[in-house]
C-alpha cells in the first residue's frame, strides 16, 4: 500500500491576488442653456423630453409642444 509505488499527497496553498478596484467617477452633465422661450420652442418633442431629463424632469410627449415647453422652461427659469 505504502510502498516504493505511493504517490505522495502535495498541498499547494493558492496565491494571494489583489485585485485594484477601479475608480469610477460619474460623468459631468452639461444642461444646455436657453435664453428664451421661442428657443425651446424650435425644437423638436424628442429633443424637449431629452432637454427635460437633464435637468431632473419627465415630460409626456402626448401633450402639445407649447405645454411642454411651459413645462420645461418653468424647470429651467429656477
């Protein structure tokens, strides 16, 4: 059983591995500046709700283009 044929048990202890944790920074959002109403006005429902998102609001593309804009340019007069 123990003889000249035995293989012998080997215990390997495992590496120690560091992982460096990555910094992750969040990205710098720009709000688009408007100096009146008529410039939100000439955008499109899409780029209004986009426009409304940066600064923290949900606008429902069902509603017509001037309540929207009423809507956002109330948000972004503050």
């Amino acid at each position: 059983m123990f003889g000249d044929g035995a293989k012998q048990q080997v215990f390997v202890s495992k590496p120690n591995v560091v992982v460096k944790k990555k910094t992750v920074t969040n990205p710098i959002i720009i709000k688009p500046a408007f100096k009146n109403k008529k410039e939100l006005a000439k955008l499109t429902k899409v780029k209004l709700e986009e426009i409304g998102r940066t600064y923290g609001i949900e606008l429902d593309r069902r509603e017509r283009k001037d309540k929207l804009v009423n809507q956002l340019w109330k948000v972004i007069k503050k």
